[in-house]
C-alpha cells in the first residue's frame, strides 16, 4: 500500500508539472493563431481605404445565439482589431474607454448601425467606423466586419474570418471578464469535478481538484483491491495467529477504503460549492 501511495502521489506531481507546461505552450500557439486572423481581417478591411491620414472607431461586436460563454465575446474582437489598427502608420484609433464613455453618455448601444452611431462618428472627428457580428459555429467562431464611411453611411469594405473556438475563447477571457453562470458552473462540477472550475477560467485550481479526485479514486481502488485480497487470505487461513494477521490487514485496508470514499466525497462537494460561488463573484464583478 505504501508504495501504491508513493507511485500515486508522483504521478500526481507530475500530472500538474506537465500541465502547467502544456497549459503554457498551448496559451502561445492560441494567441498567434487569434492574432494571425485578426490580422488578416484588418488587412481586408483597409484594402479600399486611402492611404492617408484618418480616425477610426471600432465598437463592439454583435454576437449571435450560441453558448453561453460566447455571449460576450463582441468587446474582445473590439479591443483585438483596436490593437491591431494602433501599430497601422496613418490610423489613429479612438481608445475604447473614451468610445464607451461617449456611447453611454448619449445612451446608445455600441453594437450594430444606426444614424445616431455615426453621430457618434462625427462626434469622435473620425472618418471610420468598424461594425460587425460574432457567429457560433461550433468549434469555430465567424467574425464578420464591415468598416463604414461616417460621412456618407457607406460600407466601403466587408471581410470575415474564423476563429478556433477553443483559442478565441482563451484569448478572449485575458481580455474582458466573460460573464459566468453559477448554475452552469456548479453542474460542470458536479458531473466531473473541477469540471466547473475550467468553466470559471481557473485552470490551475482546475486541475488540483481533478489531480486530488483521481488520486482519491487510485486510493479507493486499490484499498478495496488489498482488502479483498487479506479476506481470500483470512478465509483460507487454518492457523489463528495468521488468521489474526490477516483480519488485522483486512480491517486496515478496510479503514482506508472508506476514509478515501469520504475525501472523495469531500472533493465533489468543495467543487460543487466553489465553482458556484466563484461563478456569483465574478457575476458582482460583470456588474
């Protein structure tokens, strides 16, 4: 047993070590893949737009029904084609606090088109605007954008790009705070421990919690393993002093059979109850 827990408790270590690595190693390929899209976007839309001199706002994307992680990921496309206009020579781009600020002073909304957001246009005494839309596909995301004249209304140019959803989803999170649902969180959590803490955007606690259960379940099942095995032992025992023996290993692994169930147990519900709480606490933060 005590060489079952050292094993076990190794591979736990290195179960972590490995996935902070990989967790590192796929956030970077993540982030070129985003950026490799965003940039290619950005490169369609100012195929038509002169080569001069300008001022352009982008406000916040649309997004379209899909799943409920993606439904405020039209900020995050917003502030990644802003950072992607800011290093264009002879484009100078409206930060997104003073764009908000105008928008909510006038109380419109930054999402689709209307005659009042090109007021807003000429307000900011820029020449462009970019709108566009966030589509669900799945296991990737559509962005579609068109950039807009202020002075005629015109759409001058449209482009579209997908995205990974694993990577737009990632990167997007670094970016806004994705509201959470505490519901959601707390079912993720309750189907696959650590489950909802993923969901959460806690990968690291993520991964002790589901570390600590699967360390918990190798302990269950080899106690219960040992212990079937000292019970065959003890009813073929025909000597009382090997008997005695046997009981004795019996009982113990009996003993540490349960107590891995109750921490197993213990582990399901921490994580039922902090995903759910952590998810209510970023929703306070949201607001």
């Amino acid at each position: 047993m005590k060489n079952i827990t050292i094993h076990t408790g190794f591979l736990f270590v290195l179960l972590l070590s490995l996935n902070n690595i990989c967790f590192s190693q796929e956030t970077s390929v993540e982030t070129s893949i985003v950026n490799t899209q965003i940039q290619q976007l950005v490169d369609d839309l100012l195929t038509n737009v002169p080569d001069e001199n300008i001022g352009v706002a982008v406000l916040s994307f649309e997004t379209t029904e899909g799943r409920t992680e993606a439904r405020d990921l039209g900020e995050a496309a917003a502030i990644l084609i802003n950072q992607n206009l800011i290093s264009v020579p002879n484009i100078s781009v409206v930060e997104r606090e003073k764009l908000e600020d105008i928008i909510e002073e006038i109380g419109l909304s930054q999402t689709g088109l209307t005659s009042d957001e090109i007021e807003v246009g000429n307000i900011l005494n820029v020449q462009y605007l970019i709108a566009g839309a966030v589509a669900d596909l799945g296991n990737r995301f559509l962005l579609a954008a068109r950039i807009i004249n202020v002075e005629t209304g015109n759409i001058l140019q449209s482009a579209s790009v997908e995205i990974p959803s694993n990577s737009f989803l990632s990167i997007s999170s670094e970016l806004v705070m994705i509201k959470k649902y505490p519901i959601t969180a707390a079912f993720r959590s309750m189907i696959f421990p650590g489950w909802g803490q993923f969901y959460n955007d806690k990968p690291r606690k993520g991964s002790i919690i589901l570390g600590s259960e699967l360390l918990m379940a190798a302990s269950t099942i080899s106690s219960y393993i040992l212990y079937k095995q000292s019970k065959d032992a003890y009813d073929r025992s025909t000597q009382r002093d090997v008997a005695s023996d046997n009981y004795s290993e019996m009982e113990k692994y009996a003993q540490i059979n349960w107590v891995s169930l109750g921490v197993m147990g213990g582990i399901w519900l921490v994580a039922i109850v902090d995903s759910y709480i952590d998810a209510r606490n970023q929703i306070k933060q949201f607001r």
